[in-house]
C-alpha cells in the first residue's frame, strides 16, 4: 500500500487481484475523503478505464471497494473487453 497527502487530502491507492470475471486484471482502487462521503475510484490497468463511486466517510471500506469493483465490471463488460 502507498499513500500520500495532496491537498491536505489523504489518498490511498492499492494494486488488487480481484476474483472473476476480473481475475488477471491488474486494477488499482483510490480512496478520496471528501468531507462526509469517500469517493472510491477503481481503474483497470490495461485499458485505463476508471469509474468512481461514492459512499459515507464512515462506511466500510470493504463495502466501498466491492462496490466500485462490480461498477468497473459492468462497464468493462458494456465495452466488450471482458
């Protein structure tokens, strides 16, 4: 895990393995605190395709990161790369 401050905002970015469909796919995850909600972006690697959702601050991150990752799914597979 790496992190750092930008704008006196914390970020943390995580290069994850995910499980199918998006297995093999490197995929990175960004948590953005911006007031009471975390915008969460993930970004495929390969085709740099990103997306974001967002969620309360005090939410799991657990919850927000599967979240983004079925977002990154439903489009990747719209766009017929998986």
């Amino acid at each position: 895990m790496a992190g750092y401050y930008t704008n006196y905002s914390l970020l943390f970015f995580w290069r994850i393995k995910v499980c199918e469909p998006l297995q093999g796919r490197e995929i990175i995850i960004e948590f953005h605190p911006v007031g009471n909600y975390m915008k969460v972006s993930a970004m495929d690697v390969e085709t740099l395709t990103e997306i974001s959702v967002q969620g309360p601050s005090q939410g799991a991150k657990e919850t927000l990161k599967k979240n983004a990752l079925k977002r990154l799914e439903y489009v990747l597979k719209k766009k017929g790369v998986i």
